[in-house]
C-alpha cells in the first residue's frame, strides 16, 4: 500500500476496508491495480481516513482489498 503517482487509467480500482462491526460499512479510496493509493491527492479528510484504516486494521477494519470500481 506505497505511495505511487498513477494516472487516470490506473485508478480504475479501488482499495476498500470493510468494517469488522458494521456490514456494509467502511472506507473505499482509488488506487491501481496493486492497491497503490496516491496520497498526493486526496483530500485533507481523505488523508486522515486512510491513515486512520490503515492504522485499526485487525481493529476495526478488515484487511483491504482491491476490487475493479466499475462493479458498484
């Protein structure tokens, strides 16, 4: 889960963290196709979500995963 300048193309997936507690809740941000998300561009509150996810997984959230954005 680095840090990776992608293009538009790139971010056709992305990288979700399901809620260990709460079904059908949790944080979704873009990546690639590795789960790359590219900080650099998400937003102040963004930012602080996915470094907040990242830090609870086994917590409060589920290992991510990357899934296509087209299935939703």
């Amino acid at each position: 889960m680095a840090t990776s300048a992608t293009s538009d193309q790139d971010r056709r997936y992305e990288l979700r963290f399901r809620s260990l507690f709460q079904p059908g809740r949790g944080l979704s941000f873009d990546c690639d196709s590795n789960g790359n998300v590219d900080l650099d561009v998400l937003s102040e509150r963004a930012l602080e979500n996915y470094l907040y996810a990242r830090t609870v997984i086994g917590r409060e959230f589920f290992l991510p995963v990357v899934l296509p954005r087209d299935l939703h």
